[in-house]
C-alpha cells in the first residue's frame, strides 16, 4: 500500500473549545477514579507469560545427573545464527558425549529449531527472562551452567492443538 | 517594660473576645502562628509532589510511587535527601551571584504570600482574640498582589544567569506570560472589592458569608481569576517557560540539586496560595455554606476548628483542580497565549468592571441595602445574563485560536486549493 498523506479540513470558525476542555476532563477524571490500572508491580507480581515463551537454554539430565546430550550435531547444523558449539567425546564403551557445549545467548535467536531438532530432547529453550550478568562473556553459557538451569522449559508447537488449548 | 500576659491574666482584665493589643501575647503568638504555618506550609508543599505524581499516575491509569513507604508515601522523604545529597553544579559562563540569588528570589515570594491569608475564624486566648492568619495585614489582598508579582524575578533571574539560550527563552515568556495575565488577574479582581469595598481579606470573607459567595455574585471574575492563577503558577496549559518539549526546562535547565528544588518547590507554594486566594476572594474563605453562626461572635475553638475544615477542604480541592486541569490539557502556544491574554481576557475585565461597578451603583441609587436578598438576587440575574453572554461568545473559537484563523479568508482557500491539486493529499482525502 503506497503511503498516503491524508489533509485535514482544520476548523477555523465554529470550534467550541470549552467543550472540548470539559470533555477532556471528564475524561481524565473517569480514568483517575477507575481502579483498573495497567502497571503491574513488577519484581512483586509478574505477567504470567505464554507456555510456549522461548527464553534461555536448559540442558535436560539423566536420572545420574548427566546431561542426555550424546553429542549428534544436529544442533550447531540446524542453528540459523551459529550459536551452538560443540565438540564430541567418546567414552571407552562407545557413547557419544559433549565434551564441549557452549550457546552464545548473544548470538541466539531464541527460534527453538535447537530444542525442535534434538532427537534426545536435550537441549531446551527455558520459560526465562530475566538475564543480567556483569560481562559479556558470561552470556556464553557453558554445559555445566546449562544443565544448573532450573527454569521451565518451553513447550514445543502442536499441530493438532495450533492455539495451545 | 510592656506588661506579661501572665500578670493581665490573673487581673481578669482581658476579654478574649476582643483583638490582642498586650506587645508580649501578640508577639509570641505571631512566633507560633509563623513556626506552625511554615512547618505546615512546607510539609504540605512536599505532599503536594507526592499528590501530583499519584494524580498523573491514576489519569493515566498507573499506580505512581509505591515503593519507599505505604503507597510511596516516603518517596516525599527520598527525594528531599537525594536533592540534598546532589552535587551542586555551576555553569561556567553562569553569572554566579545571580545564579545563587535566583531560587531565593523565586522561592521567598511564594513563601510570603501566605503571610496575610486568613484560614479560620479568629482563635480566643486569655490575652485576647487571635486573628488566624500570620498577619492580618489591613491591605491583606494589595499585598498578595504586590508580593506574587516578585516571583517573575527569579524565574527570569536564573534564565538570564544561567548564560542558556534555553534558559532565557523561559525566563524570557515567563515574564511576558506573567505580567500579561498579571493585568487580567488584577482587573478581575477590582470587582471583588467593589463589593467588600475592603481590601482587607477578612472583610472579603464576612462580606461573601452575608451577601453570597462570590463565586455566584461574580462568576466572571471568577472564571478569568481562575485562568490568570494557572498563567501565574506556570501551570499548565501555561506553562510555557518550562515547555519541556521546545525550552528542555526552560528557566531551570542548568539547575541542579536543591537550588533546582526550590523551583518546583515555590511553584507548588504559588499553587497553595493561588489555591488559598481563589477559596478567600471567591469561595467565602474559612466560611461554611449555608450557615451564619461560624461568622459571628462569640469565637470558640470548635468554630476554629471547623472552619479550619472547611477553608483546608476548600484549597485541597483547587488543588486537585490545578494537577487535573494539568494531566488534561495540552499546552498553549505562544501566540495563542498572548491573544488570550490581551485580546479577550483584558478586555472582558476592563468590561465587566464597569458592568459591576454600574450595578453596585444602580442598586445603591435604587436604595437596595447591601446584603439584601434583593442586592444579592440582583447581581445574581445580571452575573447569569454575563456568563450565558460570555459562554455562547467564547464557544465559537474564540478564546484559543487555530493556526489557520491567522490566514485570511481568500488565502486559507488558496492553500486548501493547492493542497488538493497533490497527489498524495488527494488520495488522502479521498477515504
């Protein structure tokens, strides 16, 4: 649609400012005495956010206490910003783990392919938003720091129930 | 050596009913009244930032301060030490005396105004009657009016020493804006004393509670009073000289800390007391509607008391009238200012003084006894016929002009002309 700019015949003779004026001051008047107000108090009371919110990574764990990562790679390929890094280890019976798993939240774009894509459900994109660190290089969380996360984690999409009822 | 009051006490020689005249009693009193009508003053000033905040807040459907305290109340407390605590900085090209000198000169005046304003009936003692207003000066009105007119001063002292273009832009329409609505106020209020035929604020009052407010009696002066207060406070809508938009803060730009404290602070002063003088010249003062006995001897504490009510009652309430005017209207422009100023609301003082002063003279020819239904009914009809005049005149775009008011006929229709010949504006108007 082209832009248009619309040109507004302005009153110039019969304007009743002074109804204009009590009518703007009922008006402020009706908003100053209803109760309802927007603010939410934040750190008090938080918005509840959608079950479906994609915020900072968790890394999933066995009952031992390890991550279920087994180190495939499919992650850092599907990864439309090239957040994820990870090198693969082996362990003496064959089992492949991560020997290093590093999402640079800077870089991610919270799109959730990493936690769509994972065949372990690993990896998980977490119902979190409130980040603060004092340097940027703490914003590259490290597995251990992943899989310390305790936050929720966010559900994927369903196609039988695409509005999440 | 002037008698002490304990001495005359016991003699049983002072009436409480009547004015102090012992040099002690009348002095210490005056000390009291001072030390609680400052302290009451100042509290009162700082609630008031807390009031506006809140009341801005609720227009626009948020809570306001609700941390520091119940309900934000010690936010009040948070921002005095803060303001206190700040550094104290000096523009370099600043003109330092008169940078220093600014505040106060704002700051006094609305501070003194208060002095002569009387807010309840007079108070007995057993030195005598006490007048409940610091000074119960007998040209209590002349003074407010010459005292509020020293507050430009400061504003344009510390537009002009702040060496700012912003700064002294504000300083600069302050002064305009003020001493153009000065006039109006002024002239508003001659009809005022027309009738108390007193300059004396407690004769104003008594002569409201016999006759009838004058808000009924004069309603015009009234409404154009009301207006010149906000012009003279800087409130909005006129408050060009901080115009935060156009100005940064206009006169206060380069202020900070305390010294930049004191400027909203004497604007919430001016506010009280604008506030006071609507309540004294127009709304009866200390006086209780639809009553007799509060004004009339003997005095007690209780009809102090009360009346102290009533008068508090009455400022609180043009004070939630200045922030909701506030939160409301958006802000005049310059020339739009001055075309209120000096092409309607001089005019219609200057005209609605000799209306008043034709009808005081008329009915006092047709030997109507002043504070007569007769009287009262009288200015009653002829205010009516005023404002019905004044509201169906004004309602017609009169009073704040649209920009393109200033074009003539023939050339507004040139320029609609052109601007429909464009492409764009043509696709425009056609939805």
């Amino acid at each position: 649609m082209a832009p248009t700019t619309r040109v507004l015949d302005r009153p110039t003779g019969e304007v009743s400012y002074l109804r204009a004026t009590l009518s703007g001051m009922t008006q402020t008047l009706k908003h100053l005495v209803n109760p309802h107000k927007v603010t939410v108090q934040y750190p008090h009371e938080r918005e509840s956010i959608s079950p479906r919110w994609r915020g900072t990574h968790r890394m999933l764990t066995t009952e031992d206490g390890k991550a279920k990562c087994v180190a495939c790679g499919l992650c850092p390929t599907v990864c439309p910003a090239n957040c994820i890094k990870l090198v693969p280890g082996e362990d003496e019976r064959g089992n492949r783990y991560p020997l290093v798993f590093e999402i640079d939240e800077f870089r991610c774009i919270f799109c959730g392919y990493c936690q769509e894509v994972c065949p372990e459900e690993a990896i998980h994109l977490g119902r979190h938003y409130e980040n603060a660190e004092y340097s940027r290089a703490s914003f590259v969380y490290d597995l251990e720091r992943l899989t310390a996360q305790t936050h929720p984690v966010s559900q994927l999409w369903d196609p039988t129930d695409p509005k999440g009822e | 050596m002037m008698p002490l009051p304990a001495p005359a006490l016991l003699a049983g020689a002072i009436d409480p009913q009547l004015p102090m005249h012992d040099f002690w009693p009348f002095t210490l009193t005056t000390i009291v009244k001072l030390a609680i009508v400052f302290s009451v003053y100042m509290v009162g000033v700082a609630l008031l930032t807390y009031a506006e905040r809140k009341i801005s807040a609720w227009i626009q459907d948020r809570h306001g301060p609700m941390e520091v305290g119940p309900w934000g109340l010690l936010q009040v407390a948070a921002d005095g030490v803060k303001n206190f605590m700040k550094e104290e900085t000096y523009p370099a090209a600043a003109n330092k005396t008169l940078f220093i000198l600014a505040p106060m000169l704002a700051f006094i005046p609305a501070l003194l105004t208060w002095a002569v304003i009387p807010f309840a009936s007079p108070l007995p003692t057993p030195w005598g009657l006490m007048s409940m207003a610091v000074a119960d000066l007998p040209v209590g009105f002349l003074f407010t009016l010459a005292i509020s007119s020293l507050g430009v001063y400061g504003i344009v002292l510390a537009g002009w020493a702040s060496n700012n273009k912003y700064a002294l832009l504000g300083g600069l329409r302050s002064s305009a804006q003020m001493i153009s609505y000065e006039i109006a106020m002024g002239m508003s209020t001659v009809a005022v004393l027309l009738l108390a035929g007193n300059v004396n604020l407690n004769t104003i009052i008594l002569q409201q509670a016999t006759m009838g407010w004058n808000v009924l009696l004069l309603s015009v002066a009234f409404l154009l009073f009301f207006v010149a207060t906000y012009a003279e406070t800087n409130r909005l809508p006129f408050d060009l000289p901080e115009a935060e938009s156009e100005l940064i803060a206009g006169y206060h730009t380069e202020y900070s800390a305390m010294k930049f404290s004191l400027f909203p602070i004497s604007e919430y002063a001016n506010m009280v007391t604008a506030s006071a003088l609507t309540s004294v010249l127009f709304f009866g003062g200390w006086d209780i509607p639809f009553t007799t006995w509060d004004n009339l001897p003997p005095w007690t504490v209780t009809k102090t008391l009360l009346t102290l009510g009533f008068f508090a009652m009455k400022v609180i309430f043009f004070l939630f009238t200045f922030m909701w005017i506030r939160w409301t209207l958006p802000r005049f422009r310059y020339d739009q200012l001055m075309s209120l100023g000096w092409k309607v609301m001089l005019p219609v003082a200057l005209a609605y003084v000799v209306v008043v002063a034709g009808a005081v003279l008329a009915l006092d020819m047709a030997h109507v006894a002043r504070g007569t239904k007769a009287f009262s009914g009288a200015l009653l009809l002829l205010n009516l016929a005023c404002v019905a005049g004044l509201v169906v005149w004004m309602d017609r775009g009169r009073v704040v002009s649209p920009a393109a008011s200033r074009l003539r006929g023939g050339e507004l229709n040139r320029l609609r002309a052109v601007a429909g010949r464009s492409r764009l504006a043509r696709v425009g108007l056609e939805r």
